[in-house]
C-alpha cells in the first residue's frame, strides 16, 4: 500500500504521540480541563476557517455560559452550540465500534440542527459547486452510495494506515463526496479529529491564518494527496507541541523534548518557534504568534535569535514573505 505521508512527519507525530501516552493515566480533572480546552479550540478554530466572526474568548462564552454575544449573527452562536455538541459526539465513538452511516448524519444533525432543522442529518438533494475549485463533488444521486464506500474505507483501513495519513484521507474522501447542503468541512474536520482519537492522538487544530494552506493543499491533493497529508500531519505535530507545553507547565511531568524545556519546567520558546518554522514553510510572523499563543514582540525578539545565529531565514518581500530553516 502506497503510503503518502512524509517519513519524517510521520516519526516525529508517532515520537511526540509516545510521549503523551508516557505521561498517562492523566487526573480526571486534568483530562476533563483538557477536553473542554480542545472542545473551544476545535470549535473556534474549525468555524472560523469557514468566516464564523465570534473570537475564541466568544465562542468560550456561548458554548459553557450560554450566552449570546451583542452585535453577532445568531447564525455564529448556533455554529459554535452546535460544533461543541459534535465535538461531544465524537468521544462516544469508542475504537472498538466501526464506523457506521448513522454516526455521520448524527455528527451533521447535532451541528446544523440549530441552523436549519429540516436539512440537519439529511443528504442534500441539490448539485453543489465547490468555489475556487475546478473539480466536482458527488451529484445527489450517488452520495448515498459514495458515503456507504467511504464507510467501508474508513473500516477496512483505520488499522492498516498510519493515524495522521489515515485521518488526512477520511478527510479529503469525505469532502470530496460534500453529502451535505452546508457543514461538510466542519464535518470533515470531526471525523479527521474522530479518527485521530481513535488513533490515541491528541486532535489536530488548523487555525484560521492558514486557511489559504488548507484550502490550496486540499485542491491540489485531488491528484497528490501527499501534499494535503503533509498538511494535515505538520497540523498534528503543532498541535502536540501546544499539548506538551500545557502539560509540562500544569505541572505533568516527564521526558517531553522537542520544544520543552524539562531543566526549567517551562517552555522552551526558541525550539518551539524553530519547528513551527520547520513544520510551516514560509510561515509569517503574526502566524507564529497566534500558532504558539505568545505576542508579537515576544515571537520577533526570538526571530532575531534564532536569524542572528544562522538558524533561519527571512525570504520575500516585508509584506508577503516569510521565515524558512537555513539547512
């Protein structure tokens, strides 16, 4: 079987996978703060790649307080209530259960029901037309069956692909089939983080920022999905990075290098800026800082850290370029 991932994403995802499964069994209070921690993450950063304006401190009021927020569509609120309860939805769907046609209609239904309850967990019966995009998605006729051969794929293959592949590929197969009238990335996005989970990953978040990234790859993986896998692989190890450091500044201990610093029990800024640059190509700066939570002033003064001594570079235009690893 052909595999698409690079080896090198892929060993340092499985390294950084073993090393949050070493620091197990968490607290339940820790694996509960967590889950709520990435049920935000995943619900603000998954809507806001599709325009949803609320702010991820919003989407955090909504979604535990319940509140709407003044002056934002209530099309948002009901995006970001029924994301979360998707999000739930996903880690009831134990590794030991295939994956079967209803788990995916219900995915849809509990996030779209707010938003149009007639169409919520029901396959469109109308074309669609993919913007930007030169290639067709499944005619109504055929989602039924393309959905029952995805289903089949994502069975027959959990266990025989590499997680971070397999999941960039539930992905693309399924956003290729776009079954639904409105929700097929979001969905997309859940089933990719599902398989992950079942994979003992962590989830993979894709900021908004990188929209373009994502967008362009998925486009071009029609016929070279590696570049999408990639993508999404480099999404993975970012996102284990973000975790290692939570854990290690919660005060969970253990051998957690690769942008850790155990020595100090903090965070190790210049190592974690150095592989975001190695994982993202061309990265900016305002995306460095929105990627590792830090300010602007704070990402630019280690920038010049790691330029000044010859570890990366700054290629382009003021406006336009970005930062890359000086082999």
């Amino acid at each position: 079987m052909k595999q698409y991932i690079s080896s090198k994403l892929l060993q340092k995802a499985e390294e950084f996978r073993d090393k949050i499964i070493a620091l197990r069994p968490f607290p339940e209070e820790t694996l509960k703060s967590l889950r709520e921690y990435y049920r935000i993450g995943l619900t603000y950063s998954s809507n806001a790649l599709e325009g949803n304006s609320l702010t991820e401190s919003e989407t955090k009021v909504v979604i535990e307080d319940g509140l709407t927020i003044e002056g934002k569509p209530l099309r948002d609120i009901y995006e970001a209530v029924g994301h979360a309860h998707a999000y739930d939805y996903i880690h009831t769907l134990s590794a030991s259960k295939p994956l079967e046609e209803a788990d995916i209609l219900e995915l849809h239904r509990l996030f779209y029901e707010k938003i149009d309850g007639e169409k919520a967990g029901h396959y469109r019966t109308v074309p669609v037309f993919i913007s930007g995009s030169k290639y067709a998605v499944s005619p109504p006729a055929k989602i039924e069956d393309d959905i029952r051969k995805f289903i089949k794929w994502f069975n027959d293959n959990e266990h025989k692909i590499p997680t971070p592949e397999f999941a960039a590929l539930a992905h693309q197969k399924f956003v290729f089939i776009h079954p639904f009238i409105d929700g097929n990335g979001r969905v997309a996005r859940l089933i990719l983080n599902l398989a992950l989970i079942r994979g003992e990953y962590t989830i993979a978040l894709i900021p908004a920022i990188l929209r373009h990234e994502y967008v362009h790859s998925l486009e071009i993986s029609h016929k070279n999905p590696n570049v999408f896998v990639d993508f999404i692989a480099e999404r993975i190890i970012a996102t284990q990075l973000d975790l290692l450091r939570l854990l290690n500044d919660g005060g969970v201990n253990g051998n957690t290098n690769g942008g850790i610093n155990n020595k100090s029990g903090g965070v190790n800024l210049e190592e974690l800026i150095y592989n975001t640059i190695k994982n993202n190509p061309g990265i900016n700066t305002p995306a460095i800082a929105e990627i590792s939570q830090k300010s602007l002033r704070t990402i630019q003064r280690y920038l010049k850290t790691l330029s000044d001594t010859k570890r990366i570079e700054f290629r382009g235009a003021s406006k336009n370029g970005g930062y890359y690893i000086l082999k």
